[in-house]
C-alpha cells in the first residue's frame, strides 16, 4: 500500500478536533455571576445589598465549593436559595451544587463598595470558577453544549450523509432504467442506433429519420498515416430546415486533435438541399487493436419546429 502522509495528518488533525470538542463538552465549569448590588436598603445604613450567583455547568455535581471574598469588608448572609450556603467571615461556602444548577446568596457588605473584583477566588474539589458581571456570560449547561455540538458538526454531517444517500438513491433508479431497457425500445436505421429517449418522445421527426427523408450517410474513409478522414453527407428531402451537429472520436485522437476538431457544429440544411462535411481522426497504422479502430460517432439532429433527435454508431474501421 503506498503511504500518504496526507490521509495521516488529515487522520492526526481529525483525532485532535475530535479530542478537543468532547474536552470542551466534559469539562468541570463553575461560574460566579455578580448580576446586582443595592447600595441603598432598609436593612442596613452602613452597608450594601450584593446578590452572588454560583452556576454548576458540568456534567456532575460540584462538591465542597468556596468562594473566597475581600477580606477587608464584613459580610453576612442575608438568605439563599438553598440550606447548603452559608457565610463564614470572608467565604461564601457551599456543600454542593447539581449539575446545570445553581446557588444563590443574598448578602449583606459592610465597611466598603462592593465590586466583581473583590471576588478573589471560586474553587471546589474538581475545579477552579471564573467571575462574569452579566447573565450572557454564564458557559452553558452540559446538555446544551451537546445539542450546541449536534447542530455544528453532527447535523451537517447527517445532512451530507443524507445527501450522499439521494444521490445513490438517484444513481440506481437511473442505472435501474437503463438496464430495464429493453431491446424492443431500441431503434435501429440503417447503422444508426437513436437515443431510446427520442424513441419514446416519438413524433414527425423520427418518422422523418425512419422513412428517409432526413439522412446522415458516411462516405469511404480515407487514411494518410494514422490520419483518417470521414466524409459525411446529410440529406433533407422535406420542407423544413435541419440543423445538426457531429461528433467523432476514438482512442487516440483526444491526444493528438483538439476537441473542437473533432466537433463539426451549425449544420444547416435546408428543405430539399445536401451538406457534405468530414472530420478528422486517429486510427493507428495496421493496429491489431479493436479498440484502437472503433470510430464513436454521435449526431444530433434539429428542425426549425423545436423537433430534435439524437443518433449514433460505431463504425469499425479497417484501414
């Protein structure tokens, strides 16, 4: 097998992405929210009402957290959400807090302005907090970021594989038809084989093409080297204009022959006329290849009505 360092930094980086998002899933969050401070109340001349909000953004419960206050102001528990806060002097200590919940304390500050950044510190058993001054910037719940990862990497994907899907779905209902084809659906005229869609879209056009009014003949190819020529002749015996457009090809010729020479377009014959054009291919000299002297040769018919019709043969060389 031979190796590509490509699919394996490709395989590194997609480990490490993975490894990082289920990281930032599973990682401890304590987070202290400070939202208000009432400077004024009927409680207390001396001090001020401050409202501190513990959150437990984890998948487990956070145990044994304290918060570590400025040791120059005096504090004192006003009430809480929950029996398992309680004030010692400068800590607001907390037994715990499940997880995607929270604790709140309504304290009383005394002998200073109380500010965010008198919060020093938050810890608990797992982890370290981080303060915030506004409810936007609390980290989301564990299921959240989950259902915050679905819709990042999983639902694109889901959508990608669904797409995948459709278009196998889609592949096989086309493969499906064309093996469901059967011999009877295919017309032959003369060497021409036409395009089982125009057989069963029908109309004057192809009863034109069956009866011979509208004809494409292939004249004596003639060979200078490996380069062949094939004269083609196309014949209107109706009313109306026809336009067609010629394509021939064969093994060898993309490589030696731009494209647009082996494309002759703008055919226009009129009701009653004659066009002559020929193209120019590569048949290798006396190649034993079958392959190698099969001309693909595809026409594309057109009337002034909007009428189309598309034909093609093989035709096997023997120069």
């Amino acid at each position: 097998m031979e190796f590509n360092p490509l699919s394996v930094v490709g395989s590194m980086v997609g480990a490490l992405t993975v490894a990082g998002l289920l990281a930032w899933v599973r990682k401890p969050r304590l987070v202290v929210l400070v939202p208000k401070t009432f400077s004024y109340s009927e409680i207390t001349d001396r001090g001020q009402l401050v409202e501190i909000t513990v959150f437990n953004r984890s998948f487990k419960t956070e145990e044994a957290i304290d918060v570590t206050l400025n040791p120059t102001m005096a504090y004192h528990m006003l009430g809480a959400n929950s029996q398992d806060v309680s004030v010692e002097k400068n800590r607001i200590k907390i037994v715990r807090i499940a997880p995607s919940d929270e604790a709140t304390a309504l304290i009383i500050v005394e002998n200073g302005n109380f500010k965010p950044d008198d919060i020093i510190q938050t810890v608990s058993k797992e982890t370290k907090g981080k303060t915030v001054s506004r409810l936007e910037e609390v980290s989301p719940t564990g299921p959240q970021r989950v259902g915050l990862l679905f819709w990042i990497v999983a639902f694109p994907a889901i959508l990608y594989l669904g797409y995948l899907g459709v278009d196998k779905l889609l592949s096989s209902t086309n493969h499906a038809a064309l093996i469901a084809r059967t011999p009877d659906e295919q017309v032959k005229v003369g060497n021409w084989i036409v395009d089982p869609i125009y057989v069963r879209v029908g109309g004057r056009f192809l009863d034109d093409f069956k009866s011979g009014k509208i004809a494409v003949a292939m004249g004596n190819p003639s060979a200078k080297g490996d380069v062949v020529t094939i004269p083609f002749k196309f014949i209107n015996t109706g009313t109306q204009t026809v336009s067609a457009a010629l394509t021939a090809n064969t093994n060898q010729s993309a490589k030696r022959i731009p494209a647009h020479e082996l494309r002759i377009d703008s055919i226009h014959v009129a009701g009653g006329g004659v066009e002559q054009r020929s193209v120019k291919v590569i048949i290798p000299a006396q190649s034993p290849s079958v392959s190698d002297r099969t001309v693909f040769i595809n026409v594309h018919l057109k009337s002034t009505n909007g009428d189309s019709l598309q034909i093609e043969q093989e035709y096997l060389s023997d120069l």
